[in-house]
C-alpha cells in the first residue's frame, strides 16, 4: 500500500478526520510538529527533517496548515518530485496587525508560510474566499484578505476541498428557551475581540431576559467586562456541548476572521440559527438558512437580533440541519481529498 506522510501543528478533530479518509486507500504515516515553545520549534525542524529522511521513499506529503511546519516537506517535496499537498484554514491566508493575527504579521512566520506555499505542489483552502476576498466587515489595514494578498506566487495549483460533518445525533425538535451560544476556543487574550465576544458583552444588556452562553473561554484571559446575562464556561464534553447547543436556537459566530468554522456547522447541524460575521466562509455556510452582520457595530446587531426574534424558530432549524445534511457531508470531503491526493 503506498504511503502519504502527514504533518501536523496541533491535534484537532478535523485533523483525525483527514487521517482517517486517507487511510481508507493509504498507509498514513503522521508526524506531529510542537510549536508550543522556541524550544520545541527549533528540535521539531530536527526530527522533521530526521522523519523525512526515514521516509524519502513516500512520495506523497499532506500537509495540515502553513507555518513552520509545512516548509520543509514543501521544499523536499519540489526538490525530489514529492507531491506536496498543503491544506490552508485560516490564520495562514489572514493578515491583521490590528488584533495581533495571521501568520503574515510576523516576519518569519509569514515568509516560512508564503515560502511553503510557494513550493506546495497542490494548495488546498478550504474555502475560496480563502483565497482572496475583499474584507468590509471593519476598516483593516488589509482591505483584502486571502494568501493571494501575502504569499506572492505559486508553483503549483489550487484546489478546493470544504469540509464535511457528521449527523451524530439528532437536533432537539421540541421548543427551545430564546438564548444565544457561542463557541470560542478562548486561551489567549486575543481571542476575545477576535471571536466578536466583547460584541456579545455589548449587546446582552439589552436583552437582560436572555443568557448568553460562551463556551471554551479561560477565566484569566476574560479582562473585559462582563454583563450578569453572559454566562463564561470552560471547555466540556462533547455530549454536554450538545445538550447546550440543544438548548437554546441562537448561535453567534461574530470573529473577525475565520477560515471554515467547524463549531458553526456543528451547530446549525444541532439547528441552531446562525448569526454570523460578514467574514471569509461564513456568509456562504449561512446562505439561505442563517443571518450575516454586515459590519462591526453593536446597534447594527441589535437591529438584527430584533428582527430574528420575529422569526418561526422551528423552520428556520429545520433549514440549518438540512443545509449541513446536504452541503456539507463528510462524503463529499472524503470525495474531494482523495481526488486531490490522486491528481
């Protein structure tokens, strides 16, 4: 069976899903690069370049995100006919000084990005905004965003593959208290104006009645004011995740930059109605079944919420779960991955 090497910065969910489309027709071989410290970085380079070495007979490389990790198989790739297939996400196609995001805003994490996809036989976004798409949501440094605008040239070709999520369990039919959630994944400082939370801290006052739930969020990162309806929790299990995104018919995903939220699909798969930020993928998820502020302002966002509250809740969820059934199903990711692996 042939072999594809897999690299990696970080464990996720969709990175095991990845690894388990491919072994379907390959032996996967997963490397995994820390990036936690300097430390870590510089002996990751060490045993990459060991890995590679041990493997120069694989010829086919995947590549999760671009970064300090993607270079050297991208380089390897090129110089030895490898095929280098790099997945870009997000941070490595944004660039915004402003809030302290996007591989672009450090000078050698940006270049061993542009450098990586430069090199890359096949680049791989997982959405095509993630390529290049003019940002309005607020008035950036970089009124475009997308690799195209940082990387410089290309070598090899794009192809797109989204991603696709599974209906686990069934969404709760019945009738749901009036609440909003959103997911956060909040572990540095930030994360709390890029994941749009000081804009839920401003709105939930005017809705004294409703909660609004975050999830994911670390206490000692939380140094903004918090209304008495918002309700900070860490991290919790996959079911009580559910049961939350049950619970409640609201789901805000208001960041300033994303690149294919996973947490957004999951939730309009639980239907949830999405109200969203009109930034990169998401006003596309949303199309049709969701809500997309149209620019970073509070009272712009009350209006919305006033008028979603109008809504016949029950069909607009039955919309979202039908959108994330048929769109974006996890056969048509396995579909166009190994497709890509085979051009």
């Amino acid at each position: 069976m042939q072999s594809v090497l897999y690299f990696y910065p970080n464990p996720a969910p969709f990175v095991n899903k990845d690894i388990k489309i491919i072994e379907a027709q390959y032996r996967v071989i997963p490397f995994h690069f820390s990036q936690s410290s300097q430390t870590k970085t510089l002996f990751g380079f060490i045993k990459q370049a060991w890995f590679l070495i041990r493997h120069i007979q694989s010829s086919i490389y995947v590549i999760q995100f671009g970064g300090y990790h993607s270079l050297l198989p991208c380089i390897i790739g090129r110089l030895f006919h490898k095929k280098a297939i790099l997945i870009l996400a997000g941070t490595d196609c944004a660039c915004f000084p402003e809030i302290n995001y996007g591989n672009y805003r450090k000078k050698m994490l940006g270049y061993f990005t542009a450098k990586s996809i430069e090199w890359a036989k096949i680049v791989v976004p997982v959405h095509a905004t993630l390529i290049d798409y003019p940002y309005t949501y607020f008035k950036a440094i970089n009124s475009r965003q997308g690799f195209k605008n940082f990387a410089g040239r290309l070598h090899g070709t794009i192809q797109i593959a989204e991603y696709g999520f599974d209906t686990i369990l069934k969404p709760y039919e019945g009738v749901r208290k009036i609440g909003f959630v959103t997911i956060a994944g909040f572990n540095r400082e930030n994360i709390f104006t890029l994941k749009g939370l000081d804009m839920i801290c401003k709105i939930a006052p005017f809705y004294p009645t409703f909660p609004f739930i975050i999830i994911g969020a670390k206490g000692k990162y939380v140094n903004y004011p918090v209304p008495e309806n918002v309700k900070i929790m860490p991290f919790i299990s996959e079911e009580e995740k559910v049961a939350v995104l049950n619970t409640y018919p609201f789901y805000f995903q208001l960041s300033l930059s994303e690149g294919f939220p996973n947490a957004l699909c999951e939730a309009m798969q639980q239907g949830m109605i999405p109200i969203v930020s009109n930034v990169s993928s998401m006003p596309d998820i949303v199309k049709n079944s969701g809500f997309v502020l149209q620019h970073r302002d509070d009272l712009e966002l009350k209006t919305l919420i006033d008028s979603i509250l109008e809504l016949d809740l029950v069909e607009w969820s039955k919309k979202n779960v039908q959108k994330i059934a048929e769109q974006y199903t996890p056969e048509r990711r396995k579909k166009r991955l190994l497709e890509i692996i085979k051009l």
